[in-house]
C-alpha cells in the first residue's frame, strides 16, 4: 500500500515538472504579428501586465501624465504585446525635423527617445527582464511627455510671451485648459502621431515661414555668398567692380532676375542702373528700410547679412505665430507691427491701408498691447507727462527762456496758469519741477491734429505729428512710447468712414484749420456753411487695434515676407528661452542701435 502511494506521488511530481518545462509563450496575445516580432522572439519572457504594474508605480508622482495613464488603466501608448519601433521610428523622425519649425531636435530628447529605443530593440536587456521593465517604462513615460509637450507647443507656443515680456506684453493669448487635455489624451489613445499632424498652426502665414526657412536653407547649400567690400555710395549711372556683387547677392534672393544672357558673365552689371536700383528698393521693401534713389553703406551692410540671419528671424516668429490671440479681430481692425514701424488698417472686401509709424526708442518701448479704439479726438490738447516735464521741458527752459512760450506751452499750478515771468529759472532744480504743463493745439503740437484714444494700462495712444520728417528714416524708433502715423487724416477717414463721404472730410479739414479739397467743400466753405466737426468723434463701427511686434511678417492681402530689424531685442528673447543648452536668464537687455 506505502509503494503504491509512493508511485503516485512521483506521478504527481514528473507531471508538475513536465509541466513547468513547457515553452513559454511569446506573448499574452495570440496576434501572429506579434508572436513573429523581433522583440518578442527577443525577449519571450516579457509580461505586457509586468509593465503596466512599472508604469503604475513610476507615474504617481507625475501630475502631467497620471490622469492619463490612469484613465487608460496604465496601458502604454509605445508598447503593450511588443515594442511599438515603427511607430515610435515615425514619432523620432517627426522630431528630428523640428529644426523646420524653429526648433531644436534637442528641445525635444530625441537622441534620448532614440537611443533607449535602439538598446531595448538590440536585445540589451535580454538577460535582465527588470531592467527591461524599468527601460521600457522610462521609454514609455518620455515619449509621451514629449508627445504631449510637442502638440501643446504647436497649439500654443512653447514659451509663455507675458513671462518672457513682463509688464511690457498685454496681450491675451490662448492657454491649454482640461478640454485641450481630454482631447489630447482621447488622441494620444487613438492614434498619438495623427494627433501630432493635427497640432500645427493653420494660420497661412506660419506655413509661409516654414517655406521661406527651407527655400533658405537650400540656397544656403547651393549657392556661394560673396561679402560686398565696397564702401562708397553709388548712384544711377555709376560704374564699379562692387556693383556687380550687389547684383549677384539680389540674384541670390530674388530680388534681381536679369535677362538669361547676362547671367553667366563676369561684367554683369558693373553699372547701377534703373532696373538694378528697383531691385535694391524691393530688397529694402522687403527689410522694411525707406526706398531711395541710391545704394550706400547702410544697404550694403544690410546686403552682406548671412541667410542665417533671415532664419534666426524665421524661428524667433515661427513661436509668436504659435501663439494664439484671444480676443477676436473686428471687421475693421488697426494692426501695429512695433519691429517694423508700420501701420496696417484693413476692412473685409476693401484695400488696406498702410503707412509708416514712429515707436517707442529703445529707452521708452511702445507696449505690447490689444484694444478697440474708442474715439478721435481732433485739436487734442498735450498734458505733458511730468517725467517728459522734468527731463526735457525744465531743462531746455533753463537754456532758453522761450521755450515754453515758442512751443506754444503753458503752466499750471493747483489748476490755475502760472505766469512765466515770475519763476526765477536759474533756480528751478527740474528734477523737482512740479508744475503741470500743457501744450496748446494747433498745427506745432506734439500730437498733431488728431490722436486715437483707446483703454490701456500704458496711458500711450495713436497720433499725429508736427515732425513728418522722421517718417523718412529707417530707425524710426524715437518717441516716448506712444505711436505716431504717417498718415492720421487718412486713418481718421478709416475709423470714420460710415460717415466719410466727401463732405464729411471737408469738414474734417476744415475742423483742424485745413483747407477743404472737394469743389463742393470749397464752395460752402467760402459761403460759410461748412460746418466743423466737435473736437470729439465716436466711430460708429467697433474697431480693434493690437501693437504687437514682429521681424517676419506680411501685409494683409499681400503674399510678401517682410523683415524688420529686431530694435528691441526681443528675438533673442525668444530664442534664449527655446534653446535647451542655455542656462535660463530672468531678463536680456537688448542692443542700443
């Protein structure tokens, strides 16, 4: 009887050991792809449940990715039956071109993602299933971080503009919310590269400068750049070896397309002629310079700048253009580009109008900011600001004593003017002058005849200007901060024109002591029934207005890519903050031009 249980008990024993020496298998899912997988076929031992348990106990202390992970019962995104390689190949090859969208490859840890892709892959961790374990998770964890970082920058922008700029931004911008993140996640579920795909900016000027950054990149490869040397000044008719460099460099850019023969000789326009001189102005159009009638110093050097330095450009807007304005454009909109000093008004279905501005210096920076425009205010009065009071009025009172009376001032204490004569001026210390000062309107008023007021935190506004010539330059950066335009009266017909037939601005005219320029104008103003416009107008249509700034740009209804010299500093700003090699700095102080 003992030996019979004896028997059956070895029985039982070969039968547990038989069993154990079975194969295992090569994965919990039956699938033949994944059974034939290299990384099954690799690691045959490999738990799918094993790796969920990992990611469970990295993730908990990783608030970004934890509502998603535990939503998704901690089943990976980049492996579960066996390592995800194609897809994740896709993902490191959509990072690695991330250099077309202004950004380092760095930015995104795509040599880190690549490189624990290709050891798990290679088989490294075969004889170490734990190390398998925690790779794979690591893995896992990084490439959906950075998945999630990749979309939410391309929805957003990767860096925030009012912590970058401070108080000097006042613009509402787009920030991802728990609906962004629900629709992320629901992606990144589905299908994590498509929601990749879907995350670039439709606005048609980013793509612009995407295209603009390759077609640079690809002159920069075939084509040889040759520094113009010459420093002379060069007028129509002129002839000079240098001239024939400053044709080629426009050549290279496109600005100068000369007749086929031409192209391949030695002389090829060794004179500066009318053709050529157009396409110095289109190249000065192009980098928001004044056109003239002559090549100098100031254009060449402008000439001589690598293509590396239009792509610097192209990333520092490529992020302004990621991010995403709140508040909405009205069908009348004013748009100030503070980079280039110019001015776009447009209106759905009309011509826009554009003209050049004068900003804020680089020691008095125009803000960055959005409203409506609320009314115009036409003779406007200046109350001079006491900081402009104490560092400039005082002062040159002191050096001439008609000062004040020659630009038609006045000063005021406790509400009441204040007689000139009865201030000893050798004795006024300005730092301390207290009086408020006001200028009178009229034609030498530092506003000119007309300003354009709208509610902001800076007290700055839109206006006319007595110094017209300042227009003309190309550092046009010169004002306290308040922005001056070229051409109020016109912007004034735009704010207005729901009233703004011809009539209308001979009365506008004729309210600011100008001539009126219809014949019908003219006839009731010699038989005095023009009749003035109050000093106030309140346009009927809602008009928004943005002072923001920009180096790459475009008109609207026009497919040109303009530049603008970067007189604030802000760019590199910008590209400070998005280079992962530089140490972190709380401000950069711009050039002084």
């Amino acid at each position: 009887m003992n030996r019979i249980l004896l028997f059956c008990f070895l029985c039982l024993l070969i039968g547990i050991s038989c069993k154990q020496k079975e194969p295992a298998k090569l994965s919990e899912s039956g699938k033949k792809e994944v059974i034939q997988s290299k990384f099954a076929k690799t690691y045959p031992d490999y738990s799918p449940k094993h790796l969920r348990e990992v990611i469970h106990d990295i993730i908990q202390k990783d608030s970004l990715l934890l509502p998603f992970y535990t939503e998704n019962e901690y089943f990976p995104v980049w492996a579960h039956d066996t390592l995800d390689t194609q897809r994740l190949k896709s993902l490191i090859a959509i990072l690695s071109k991330s250099e077309e969208h202004g950004l380092s490859p760095d930015y995104f840890a795509t040599s880190q993602i690549l490189s624990l892709t290709d050891s798990i892959d290679s088989g490294l961790y075969k004889d170490n299933l734990e190390t398998l374990y925690k790779k794979m998770a690591d893995l896992e964890l990084l490439t959906t971080k950075t998945t999630v970082k990749y979309v939410t920058g391309m929805s957003y922008g990767f860096t925030n503009p009012k912590k970058l700029f401070k108080k000097d931004y006042d613009i509402s911008v787009f920030a991802p919310d728990s609906t962004f993140y629900i629709e992320l996640y629901k992606g990144l579920r589905e299908d994590p590269l498509k929601m990749v795909e879907k995350s670039y900016p439709a606005d048609p000027v980013y793509q612009t400068l995407i295209d603009e950054y390759l077609d640079l990149e690809q002159k920069k490869q075939d084509a040889k750049f040759k520094t113009i040397t010459g420093t002379a000044t060069y007028k129509v008719g002129d002839k000079n070896k240098h001239i024939s460099d400053i044709a080629r460099r426009l050549m290279l850019t496109g600005e100068y397309k000369p007749e086929a023969d031409s192209i391949n000789s030695d002389s090829l326009h060794l004179i500066l002629d009318k053709e050529l001189l157009a396409a110095v102005n289109t190249f000065r159009r192009k980098n928001s310079y004044p056109e003239e009638d002559e090549v100098g110093k100031l254009t060449i050097d402008a000439l001589n700048r690598p293509l590396d330095y239009y792509q610097t450009k192209l990333k520092a807007n490529m992020e302004r253009y990621r991010w995403r304005r709140s508040k909405t454009k009205h069908d009348k909109h004013i748009e100030v580009n503070v980079a280039s000093a110019t001015l776009a008004a447009s209106q759905k279905d009309s011509l826009p109008l554009i003209m050049r501005v004068c900003v804020g210096s680089v020691g008095n920076k125009t803000p960055l900011l959005q409203s409506d425009i609320n009314y115009l205010n036409l003779n406007p009065v200046w109350n001079v600001p006491t900081s402009i009071a104490q560092k400039e009025v005082a002062v040159l009172q002191k050096k001439d004593p008609t000062y004040i009376k020659r630009n038609n001032m006045k000063l005021y204490k406790g509400g009441k003017e204040v007689d000139l004569s009865t201030i000893n001026w050798s004795e006024v210390n300005p730092s301390k002058f207290s009086y408020t000062v006001r200028q009178s309107p009229g034609g030498g008023n530092s506003l000119g005849l007309v300003k354009f007021m709208f509610n902001n935190a800076f007290s700055v506004y839109l206006h006319d200007t007595p110094s017209k010539s300042r227009f003309n330059r190309k550092n046009r950066a010169v004002s306290h901060g308040c922005v001056r335009v070229q051409k109020p009266f016109d912007l004034a017909f735009f704010c207005m024109s729901a009233t703004s037939d011809n009539i209308y601005k001979d009365r506008l005219y004729y309210s600011i002591n100008m001539p009126p320029v219809s014949a019908e104008g003219k006839k009731l103003a010699k038989e005095n029934k023009l009749k003035k416009l109050p000093d106030i107008l309140n346009p009927e249509d809602k008009i928004s207005l943005f002072i923001d700034y920009y180096t790459a740009y475009m008109n609207p209804n026009d497919d040109v890519l303009y530049y603008a010299d970067d007189t604030y500093g802000y760019d590199n700003i910008i590209l400070d903050a998005l280079n992962p090699n530089k140490p972190k700095q709380e401000s950069v102080k711009p050039k002084k031009n």
